[in-house]
C-alpha cells in the first residue's frame, strides 16, 4: 500500500548530540554576549564576579560549539546519507516551492526523509554563519593573546578587518541565528503538524515515519 508509512532511521546519534549541544551553546553564547557587551546586572560587591563568570561561560561554550561544528563536520563524512552535508543542495530547485508552501500561498510539498531543499539551503548558510562566529570570536579574544594556536582560530582575521568591524559582524551574526532558531521552530513545528511524519519527534529519537510513496528512490 503506498499511503503506509515507513520508519526510517532519519538522524543518527552524532547528528541528534551536535543539535542539541549547538542549541544549549547559542543560549549560553547569547545571553553572556549580550551581558559582555551591555552588562545588565551589576556587582555591589568585590566578591561579586558577575563579568568573570559570564566571560568564563561564554568561553567554555564557545570551545563546546566549535567541537560540536567539528563533530557535525566529521559525521558529514561518516554519517549516513541524510547526514552529509553535499545533500542540502541536492533539491535546490524546489525552494521557491518550498517558500510557498510554508507561507500557505502554494501547494503541499513532498515529504523528504532528510532535509527538503529550503532546510538544505539555509543549514549551509547557517553552518558558514556558525564558522563565522567561532573565527571571529577567536579573533576578539586573540587581541588580547598571542600565539600560534590564536593566530590559527581566528587571529589571522584581525589582518583581514579591524577589530572594531569584526565585533559588529560578531554581533549582528548573533541576531541572525536567534532568528534562524525561531523560524526553524515554526517550520518544523508546521511541518509535523501537516505532514505528520514525526518531524519534533526525530530529532529526539532520530526516526521519522514517511509515506511509501514519499520515500527517496
């Protein structure tokens, strides 16, 4: 029967781990960002390390990001098919159909077991954003460290723009990605919703359940 629907083992282990450890890392990147660069509770005591504590936190998810990317990037090679990245543009020409169907002005796409082509081509933007964020975040703090591990994360930027420009990409980028995480939400949430394939449920689980007829050949 071609309406059955087929569990598919969609998202493996390290695909599900990098997720959910990128989403805890922008939380913790974002709110100690924006206390680094506009504090917003004060210290009334020595005692106090309220900046200490929201540098050292930032830092620590910052290097946990960057292992994350690096850990998405491997299983881009390693994975199964759903997981390599040179599958995002496989279905480039479906995006405007894809626009249209979540802005409720065309018709209902096929179902994809990975990524549909709009999802494939704003995860590559996303990632190059990512990558952006971890070399110029490097290359703020290399301002004030020297040697070659510095040079090597982020660094060599300083000789590519001042410091000054590097910060406010830094902080634009931030708001950038706060908005990818909120229509991200919305579509996968009106993606389940309609296609009920178990899309919310995959990222957890890694399985999706996908109509016979929908499968990729």
């Amino acid at each position: 029967m071609k309406n059955e629907r087929v569990r598919v083992y969609t998202w493996e282990f390290p695909i599900r781990f990098a997720h959910w450890i990128n989403f805890l890392c922008i939380l913790a990147l974002s709110v100690t960002g924006f206390y680094i660069g506009a504090p917003f509770v004060h210290a009334y005591s020595s005692k106090q390390w309220i900046m200490g504590w929201m540098r050292l936190i930032h830092f620590v998810a910052a290097y946990a990001f960057m292992m994350s990317i690096i850990i998405r990037l491997y299983w881009s090679l390693m994975g199964n098919k759903y997981a390599c990245m040179c599958s995002w543009l496989s279905n480039i020409g479906d995006v405007g159909k894809d626009i249209k169907c979540y802005l409720l002005l065309g018709d209902k796409t096929k179902c994809r077991v990975g990524h549909s082509a709009l999802a494939g081509l704003t995860y590559l933007i996303i990632f190059v954003i990512f990558i952006f964020e971890i070399v110029s975040g490097f290359a703020l703090y290399s301002a004030n460290h020297t040697g070659a591990i510095w040079t090597l994360l982020g660094g060599w930027l300083t000789g590519v723009m001042l410091l000054p420009t590097i910060k406010l990409y830094h902080h634009i980028f931030m708001y950038v990605i706060l908005a990818f995480v909120m229509v991200h939400v919305y579509i996968a949430w009106f993606s389940d919703s309609r296609d009920k394939i178990g899309l919310m449920g995959s990222i957890f689980t890694g399985y999706k359940f996908v109509p016979e007829k929908d499968l990729e050949q």
